[in-house]
C-alpha cells in the first residue's frame, strides 16, 4: 500500500514544494493566517503571489513565497 502525501504540502519533481494556505500563512508570518492570503488574493492585491490550483485547492509554491518576501524586506 503506497502512503498519499500530507494533506498540507505537495513535493514536486523539482523540490518546489506547494504548501497550502494554513503553511504558507505561517510562512510568511501573517498574523491574519489562511483568512489574509485568501483576502489578498480576492483583491488580486499582490498580483506577484500566484497561488496554484489543484482542483478546488489553492497552494503556494515555496520559491514564490521565498521571492515574495526578498521583495518585501529587500533581504
């Protein structure tokens, strides 16, 4: 019996991992969680975020979260 990934992170091919919106909330240290990413992306307000769908499901890849961030703090 083959195991199913966590429900919470898909591993890709490439090592980009896509975490929900719970991880990447967190992730990103949103303080709002899941309820702002959902928000901001209702408002497309930051267009440069792109979440992928699996089905129903919306996830974030890692490096976008990772680029994101760099953007914002200038690290």
């Amino acid at each position: 019996m083959s195991q199913s990934p966590a429900p919470f992170r898909v591993q890709t091919q490439n090592d980009d991992p896509l975490l929900n919106g719970d991880l990447s909330a967190e992730y990103l240290g949103l303080e709002g969680g899941r309820k702002t990413l959902d928000k901001w992306r209702s408002e497309g307000r930051y267009p440069e975020l792109v979440p992928t769908r699996v089905g129903r499901r919306v996830f974030y890849r890692k490096s976008a979260l990772e680029a994101f961030l760099k953007a914002r703090t200038g690290a």
